[in-house]
C-alpha cells in the first residue's frame, strides 16, 4: 500500500490559494474513489477536494480555517492496494 499526498489543485487562473472550511473525512476513516475529503473556499467558488481512489486518510497536514496555496500538500492518503 503506498502513501501518497494530496495537494490542493488548481482551480483555475487567477486562483493562487483556497481556505480549508469543513473537513468531511477524519484521519483513520476509509473512503471510496471521487469522495469528498475535504470543502474548500475561493474568492469564486466553493468546491471539495476527492479521494484520489480508494483508501484511508491517513493524516491531515493542514487545520481547517488555514489558507493554503494551490499545489501545497494537504494531506497524507493510503491507498488501498490489490
């Protein structure tokens, strides 16, 4: 099982940072593939972050209410293997 990070994505141009309004998964709970882990504010728009694929979350590296650049890592995710 490897352990990847999850980086805030880019969301469009003139988009540079996101805060991080409401966490929808905590460290330790497993999620499917396209779940939303975590919502997050723009300037323009409100959006979630998904789940690469299926796994776990395995820790948070930011607090909600943070603002956080696109591209930063978030957080850390295992992902389930075969």
């Amino acid at each position: 099982m490897a352990v990847i990070e999850i980086l805030l994505p880019k969301m469009g141009e003139s988009v540079a940072e996101a805060t991080i309004t409401k966490f929808v998964v905590n460290a330790g709970e497993q999620t499917e593939a396209d779940e939303p882990l975590v919502e997050i504010a723009t300037d323009k728009v409100d959006s979630e972050v998904p789940a690469p694929e299926d796994g776990t979350l395995v820790e948070w590296l930011v607090q909600e209410g943070d603002v956080v650049a696109v591209g930063q890592a978030i957080a850390k995710f295992e992902i389930d293997g075969d």
